[in-house]
C-alpha cells in the first residue's frame, strides 16, 4: 500500500508540472493526399543485413513501454510473451533489447518513452562493434533532444495477484552531454507460492531387495514477501565519432518471508508426526559500475569498450523443521565480479568487415555456510573468450563466419579446473529486393557449468536426502541450425516460416544414489545424455481497416528427444494468438497462449514439465501524456496450479506441482504519466537499473 501510495503521488506531482509544460509534436509517419491520390510510406522493410520496422501512431500513442511497443508492432520475426515481457526468436533465442545502440537494461525499457520512437530494426549477427557480436538484436532510434528531455512516473498494481511497481524517471540533455537518473520500488507479498512434493526413494537392502519410501509434503500455507529497491545515474558524451558512457547502479533486495508449512506424510511411516515448516528469509545489496566507450578511428576502424565492476553482498536463513528433524542452513556470501570486453573492427572497401571480440571475466565468491552445514567455500574463476569475424554486406547478400573461443580456469576450495573450447557460427542473408529475405545460421557454442553446481560440500535437504555438487563437471557444448523466410508484402500483411535443428551434447544432469551420509540418498551431479529439439512454424501478421485491426497468429510444431539416464521425447504444438482493436484514443487487446508438456535441457529437480495455458484481455487509454490500462488475466481461472514437473530415476522419483499468482486469475492496472520539456532534435537514450547477479549458493 505505501509503494502505491508513492506512486500515486509522484504522478499528481507529475500533473502538477505538465501544466508548465511545453508540448512536443508526435514523430509519426504520414501520408500525403495528392490529387485524390494517398501515397502511403514504406512501414516495413528488408534487405541482406536488417529488416526496419516504423512504428504507427497507435502503436506508438498507447505503448506504455518499449516492450509493450514491440508486442503492438507485431514483428514477424520474434515472439513477444506480454506476461513475462520475454522477447525471443522463434526458435527461442533471446533477444537483445538496444535503444540507441547500447544495451537496456528491464527498468530502462520500462521507462522509453514511445512517443520519441523513430523506427525499430531487427539485426542478426550485426557487425557493429556496439552490439558486442549478440546473435539476435533489436534496436529502438530515439528521436534525439538537443536540449531538455523527459520526465516519466508510472505505477502498476495486480489485483489478487500481491504485487506491484512504481518508477521515477528523468532525462535531460544540453549540448554534447545527457544525464538519466532514475528509482524504483518492486513489492511481492503473496500467500499462494509454493509446490507440493511427492519423492520416492528406493533404498537397496542387504538381503537384495529394494525398500521404497514414499515421501510427501503437501502444502498447507505459504507467505512470499519481497521488496526490491534500485537507483541508477548515467552521464553519456556524445559527438560525431565519440559515444562515453558511464553508468552506476545500485539494488537492494529484501525477502523477509519465503515461507512454507504443510502436512508431511511418510509412507509407510518412518518418522513421527505430520507437520513440516521451511523458512527462508534474505538480504542482498548490488552496486556495480559499467562503462561503454566507442570510437569512430576512421579508415574504416571502429572501436568499442564496455569495462564493469559489480559488487554482491547476500545473506540467507534456512530453516526446515519436521517433527523429528531440524535443519538449519545460513549462508553469506561475498562475490567481485571483473569484466572487459572490447570489438575492433576494419571495414574494406564498403563490403568487407573483419573484427576482433575479446572478453575477460574475473571473478571471486566467498560462501560461508553454518547451521548442521559448517563450510566455507570460495570460487576463483577467470574466464575468458574472444571472436575473429569477417563479413560480406553487398545486397542482396550479406555473409558471416566467425570462428572463437571460450576458455576459463576455475579454483573451488583449493581445486584447479581448467577448460577450452572452439566456437564456429556462420550467418548468410540473402535479400533479392525489400520485401523478401531469407536467413540460414548454423552454431557450435558452449553453455559454461554455474559455480553453485561445481560446490564440494554436501549439504542436508531433507530428511532422507543430501545434495552435493561436482567439482570435475564439463561445460555443455551445443550445436544449432535455424532457416528462416521474411515476407513483407505492403504494409498491412507480414509473414516469417522458420525451422531449426538444436543438440546439447553430454548435459549436466542429477544423480541420485543411496550413497549419503548414515545410508540415505545423495543428489550429485554428472554429465550426461543429449538434448535434441526440431520445430517447424509460422507467423502471420495483418492489419486491417486503416490499421486499426492487428491480427497475430504463431502456430509452431516442437519435437524433442533426451538420451542418457533420462531418456523421453515430447511431441507438441504451441499457439499464440493475439488481437488488438484501435478506437480513438481507446484500445482493447487479447492475447492466448496454447501450453503442452515440453523437455527441460538444464534442471537439477525435473526433467520434463507441464505449464498452464495463459489467456488476457487488456483495455487501455491514452492521450500521449497519460496512458491508462486494465488488463483481466486468466480471469475465469480459481486454480493457483502454475505447472508440474516430474523427474524419474532408478533410486529416485520427484513428482511437483508449483503453485503461482502467474497463473491465477488477476487484474493489472497501470498508469502512466510522461511529460518532455526542451526542444528535440539531435540524441537520445534512457538507462535503469540492472537485474540482481548470479549467486554460488547452493539451490
């Protein structure tokens, strides 16, 4: 209630000021009238190297952020997922979010201001220094303030859902120099999170036979309380050949309640009592500094630096209590975190580009456990990485091999690893005029084994079960190959078909065994078996009546295969349908989102998993200053099952059920106010604070 109550009054003091306030024109693309003949504007186009996409005065007057902006503009090419705000390909690559050239952070893409959006460009495997080799990125050219800038306040709130968020932001630029400064406040107090846990342990025993224990806690009552907090400066340089960048975070994250209590039931029965309680409370504080430094060395050379430095300093509490077992597990931990990378790249002759991509990571953990686990581990890790690239841009064909590697020298408790690994990825588009593009990559990369899963000290989970990670794990490589067609027609119709091909050879996996400490079961961990997917599919988007309609469909067909010690194969269909009707300055939009049982490549608890099908419908207004919105979420559904898991082994089986608001029904609420003073003309770009980083404690 205090986070709304702060929200409502920084957008009453917001109202207060935009009665001073100078209004700007909508950067919007028109039409001329000539004699009774309109000439329409190309919205959409492509060729061998970026596909650009210029939004509409809907999308861009009822957007509330640059993710929601995106959903609206219904890119053929990505997937947006409006209840997680995910933006991926459809073969389920991330997606990197720029705006301006520079990465965003969450909270920066909550604070873009739609308005000032010029155009949207889709890249894969782009060749500025600035896009650090990213795979698959979207970039959003802001409409720039010679001087003046912004100032946005928003507020959100979920209705039977326990959450909420409020965000102050501001920009202003003079001359040569832009400053952003922004806070926020994230707040989760919910009572329905937790699962239920059916475990099953087979115990060999001496005359040969096999014991099987059946172990269940059935949730009873739950509480998660969190507040999150963060704040972020940045100062930016900008000339015609120059772009210094410094920005400072800093996040604190409180959980005082992660609680669960239930029943406990044995059978057949091996302790007393039937009541179990598990506790968790935490603090975390996260300051960092990241720099990104270009420069335009001209001959044709570009350079790009981005140095950081992060703290992170976390402290939990565990407790678990049955009637005959207590365990308690306290941890704190202290982590540094190094990092450079830097591009160089030489264009020849317009069409030919060779670059140099070198990263080095350092980084140092201290985790101090106590309670029935006394141990104090620490973790020295330095990896590093580089690329050698060169590119071919002539329309209509753009080309790319790039040939690396990744390497990295680990030193867990006085234990040395060492590990190196080629990497190879060739990108070719082919554009034979604006309307049609054809894409086909291929990787061979690695997925690099976490600290937490390589910790060597065994720590008590349940009553009948340890867990232990694996210093000599190997890191997970992989290989992927994606086609993908583009067809943009005119401006009211787009299409992408696409299929791809991916393998994890050799995962990490859990391992359980009889093993324990006093005969009970241990989970360790070892590589083993491969994860194979293939998937087939297509998106149709179109907009009708004048552009008022927009009509979105991805049906997709996954086929997937595990091997090893958890051997399966799910066959599946997904679905995503979405539509959005513009009246005025009113909008309603309804989004659906088909789920089926899928494979899990990485998890130490499940190997396969079911999730719930996900439904909303969203009515919304706006005037360009205000933007106003309700959203009804899986509102016809009582059930707070979010999905199940299940794992199967031969000494031990794990059935879940994951109780969750997400999946509930709720209603969100957002209102926002933005107000822009000074005059625009020539930069701009927006910062917020970072997500929390990785932690070495064990899970």
């Amino acid at each position: 209630m205090n986070n709304m109550k702060t929200t409502l009054s920084l957008i009453i003091t917001a109202t207060a000021v935009s009665i001073a306030s100078a209004q700007e024109p909508t950067d919007t693309v028109k039409t001329k009238d000539l004699k009774e003949v309109v000439v329409e504007a190309q919205m959409q186009k492509t060729s061998s190297n970026v596909t650009t996409y210029y939004p509409d005065k809907n999308s861009k007057r009822t957007a509330q952020n640059a993710i929601d902006l995106l959903d609206r503009m219904a890119i053929p090419q990505i997937n947006v997922n409006p209840a997680d705000g995910s933006v991926a390909t459809p073969s389920g690559d991330a997606v990197a979010i720029y705006i301006d050239m520079e990465q965003a952070t969450q909270e920066e893409k909550d604070a873009l201001r739609p308005e000032n959006v010029k155009k949207v460009e889709y890249f894969v495997y782009p060749t500025d220094p600035r896009f650090n080799h990213e795979r698959y990125v979207i970039n959003i050219t802001l409409q720039h303030y010679d001087y003046g800038g912004y100032a946005k306040f928003s507020g959100t709130g979920n209705i039977m859902a326990g959450s909420g968020s409020g965000l102050a932001y501001a920009k202003t630029a003079y001359k040569r120099m832009t400053y952003d400064i922004s806070v926020n406040d994230k707040y989760t107090d919910r009572h329905h999170t937790g699962s239920d846990q059916t475990q099953i342990f087979r115990f060999p025993m001496a005359d040969g036979s096999v014991k099987e224990i059946t172990r269940s806690n059935l949730l009873d009552d739950s509480r998660f309380q969190n507040n999150k907090f963060g704040a972020s400066f940045r100062a930016k340089y900008i000339s015609e050949k120059t772009v210094i960048s410094n920005s400072f975070f800093l996040t604190a994250l409180n959980t005082p309640h992660q609680d669960n209590n239930g029943r406990l039931i044995f059978s057949p029965e091996v302790a007393t009592g039937n009541s179990y309680s598990n506790s968790l409370n935490s603090t975390y504080i996260y300051p960092r500094w990241r720099g990104n430094y270009y420069f335009d060395l001209g001959n044709g050379f570009q350079l790009n630096a981005i140095p950081s430095f992060f703290y992170e300093h976390t402290k939990s509490n565990r407790k678990y209590s049955s009637e005959e077992t207590d365990i308690v597990t306290d941890a704190t931990e202290d982590a540094l975190t190094g990092q450079l990378q830097i591009q160089l790249n030489k264009t020849f002759h317009k069409n030919h580009t060779v670059d140099f991509n070198l990263l080095g990571i350092y980084y140092y953990d201290k985790v101090k456990y106590s309670g029935n686990t006394v141990a104090s581990p620490e973790f020295n890790q330095f990896a590093y990485g580089g690329f050698f690239a060169y590119t071919f841009t002539k329309d209509p064909i753009f080309a790319q091999l790039a040939v690396g590697f990744a390497g990295e020298s680990n030193k867990i408790s006085g234990v040395r690893t060492n590990s190196f690994i080629p990497i190879v990825q060739l990108s070719t588009q082919y554009a034979p005029n604006s309307k049609n593009q054809f894409s086909f990559s291929a990787q061979y990369n690695v997925n690099p084994v976490t600290a937490a899963d390589k910790t060597p000290d065994m720590i008590q989970e349940n009553e009948l079960l340890y867990k232990t990670g694996n210093l000599h794990l190997r890191n997970t490589h992989w290989s992927k190959v994606t086609l993908d067609y583009t067809y943009l027609p005119n401006n009211r119709i787009s299409l992408s078909a696409f299929t791809g091909w991916s393998r994890y050879f050799n995962r990490v996996v859990p391992v359980f065994s009889p093993e324990g400490p006093n005969g009970m079961m241990l989970r360790s961990l070892e590589n083993d078996g491969d994860y194979q997917d293939f998937h087939i599919g297509a998106t149709l988007s179109a907009k009708l009546l004048n552009r008022s309609l927009v009509l979105r469909a991805t049906p997709q067909m996954w086929f997937e295969r595990t091997t090893g010690l958890y051997s399966d194969k799910a066959n599946y269909l997904s679905l995503n349908l979405s539509a959005t009707y513009y009246l005025g300055n009113i909008y309603v939009s309804a989004y659906y989102s088909l789920a089926n049982r899928g494979l899990i490549q990485y998890s130490l608890d499940a190997t396969s998993y079911t999730p719930k099908s996900h439904y909303q419908l969203k009515i919304g207004w706006s005037n360009g200053a205000w933007n106003i919105s309700a959203n009804a979420v899986n509102i016809f559904r009582r059930s707070w099952i979010n999905s199940t898991y299940s794992l199967q082994s031969k000494w031990f089986d794990q059935y879940s059920t994951e109780y969750s608001a997400n999946s509930h029904q709720f209603i969100n609420i957002t209102a926002s106010y933005t107000f822009g003073f000074g005059k625009k003309i020539r930069r701009g770009d927006e910062v917020q604070t970072m997500d929390t980083g990785n932690s070495a404690i064990m899970k």
